[in-house]
C-alpha cells in the first residue's frame, strides 16, 4: 500500500509496520480520495472521581470531554480528509456516542502535519482552540500508540503554552482484531495532579465511502492558522 497523509508523513517508514488494515484507517489522506467511518460499541466509558466533574463539564462545552459514564454505549467515529480555508491538509476524527437515549455527545479534533514541529499538531474541540502535539509510535502487533504531549491555547491574540497541570495527557492505542475482524480502542486521560480523567474502551468496523464531498458537520466551526 502507498502511504500517504499525515499519518504517512509523521510515521515515515514506520507507516509500513502498521497492521494492513491500520494503514488503510490511518491512511485516509486528500490524495487517497476515501474517508472512514467506524461503527461499534463502547464496552466503557469512563470517568475519574467526583472532583474531575467539572473539568469534564468544561470539556462538553467544545466537544473535547464529556462527564457521562457507562457500559455498551454506539459510537461512530468519522475520519474524513480535506484541504481547509489555510491550505492544509485536514483530517477529522470526530466521535459521537450516544450516551443514553436521546443524548449524544461528541469528541471533536481536526489534525494536520506540521513541518515546522515535524509532527501532527491535533486540534481539539469546535474552534481548534487547543493544538496538541501528538507522539506515535508502532507497536509489536501493527497497532498505533498515540501519547499526547506539549499544548498550546489560543484564543485572539492571546497564546499561551496550557500547563498540563491544568490538562490531560492522552494514552491511546488502536489496533486490528483479525480474529473478529474488528478495531479495538483504548484510551485514557491523566492529568498530572488529578490523575485519571477519562477514558473509553471498545472495538469497531469500518466502512470507506468515496470522500467527494466531506461533510460539513465534521468540520470546526474556527480555524486557528498557529500551530
């Protein structure tokens, strides 16, 4: 398979070393002219202690976290490649669960290849807001780690490097179940002082629809030119 997209040009060789079904998720790129939206359920969402409740509350407010907790819960997660209003190559990673009937809540970031910091820089929430520094890495069975590092916020004219005393720090790794032939996920948010956030667990199919037209709904609402 060609590598191509972000995933692509932040991994470099390593790309080759995801599991065949991981490099075809991961590879969702303009160039590759597809998308990937995942269906399945999420064995668990979870949440830390009563105190972490309204840093969590926060986070509903961008789409970034959510305070609800459960067992067996649908989610969808839509990647889809577009150039955006900065000439850069874009891809959504928006999930939505639906935490109960009739409420759903989603985890919205818009990730892009930096040159300058030769990583991907993740946008986190509907106005990009918070850029993230991501660190990948391949595991021994072809999955993807996926670790969070250096934040920075930015709203107007104010920026400023987030203390992540103040935030978490994300642990996520996905990898290719060929026996069921489905995604597996796990993620888990720390904070340094507060210890665990948040976090979900599950397994997923996909589908890769023609991306002709990406929809507008995945999108943020702002764009942030500083990376």
């Amino acid at each position: 398979m060609t590598a191509d997209g972000v995933f692509a040009r932040a991994l470099g060789a390593d790309f080759a070393r995801l599991h065949p079904q991981l490099q075809r998720r991961f590879g969702v790129g303009v160039a590759s002219g597809y998308g990937c939206v995942g269906r399945g359920v999420m064995s668990e969402v979870r949440r830390g202690p009563w105190w972490t409740l309204p840093f969590l509350a926060i986070g509903t407010m961008r789409n970034i976290m959510f305070p609800e907790r459960g067992t067996d819960i649908p989610f969808q997660i839509d990647n889809h490649a577009y150039i955006d209003s900065l000439g850069r190559e874009t891809v959504t990673f928006v999930r939505t669960m639906t935490v109960r009937p009739g409420r759903r809540r989603r985890f919205d970031a818009t990730m892009i290849y930096s040159e300058a910091r030769g990583r991907i820089v993740d946008y986190l929430g509907t106005h990009q807001h918070l850029a993230v520094d991501l660190e990948l890495a391949v595991t021994d069975d072809g999955g993807l780690r996926l670790t969070s590092g250096a934040q920075r916020f930015y709203e107007g004219p104010f920026a400023f490097r987030f203390p992540m005393l103040f935030s978490g720090r994300a642990h996520l790794t996905e990898r290719f179940d060929d026996e069921r032939g489905r995604f597996v996920i796990d993620l888990e948010v720390r904070n340094d002082l507060l210890g665990f956030l948040f976090g979900y667990r599950g397994s997923f199919e996909c589908e890769f629809p023609a991306d002709a037209v990406v929809p507008e709904t995945v999108k943020p609402y702002r764009e942030e030119a500083r990376e």
